[in-house]
C-alpha cells in the first residue's frame, strides 16, 4: 500500500475532528503517507462565525492524537460538499 492509510488512522482522524466543539459534520478527508510523515486533509460543516477557531481546534486535535501527523489543511464550510477519498 505505497501511501496509503491503515483504515484504523483514518477512523482516529475522524474522531479526533469530530470531537471539536462546533464540528456539525466531517464532510470529507483525504489522508497518505509521504515518506515517514502523515499528511490529513479535511473538510468540516460548520457556520462560517467562528470557522478560524474551529479550524485551529481541529489541527490541534489532530496533531494530539496522531504523533505521525506532520501536515494538515483544513478546510471549514457552511455547505453540504464532500471531498473524494
């Protein structure tokens, strides 16, 4: 599986987004390895109010519960849009 993700990390990184107080929904999420280094990239539903805080939670969260996380983006939205895996 050349960069591929154990389903088990994508589960992690969906909890740990879903855990972020003002996270409707994770819309998406896109994760892979390059080399020794975990790259995530999500897609939360949230009001656009207070999306820098939710964003800068969920990046924390992230990177608490996955050690290997070396990169992430997150992107918030206020609309129903899913990123393909």
């Amino acid at each position: 599986m050349l960069g591929g993700v154990e389903p088990t990390i994508i589960d992690e990184i969906r909890q740990a987004v879903a855990h972020v107080n003002g996270v409707k929904q994770v819309l998406g999420d896109r994760s892979r390895w390059l080399g020794h280094h975990l790259l995530a990239d999500v897609v939360v539903d949230r009001t656009m109010a207070d999306a820098d805080n939710v964003a800068e939670t969920v990046r924390h969260e992230m990177t608490d519960h996955i050690p290997a996380l070396s990169a992430e983006n997150v992107r918030v939205s206020s609309r129903t849009m899913r990123i393909p895996r």
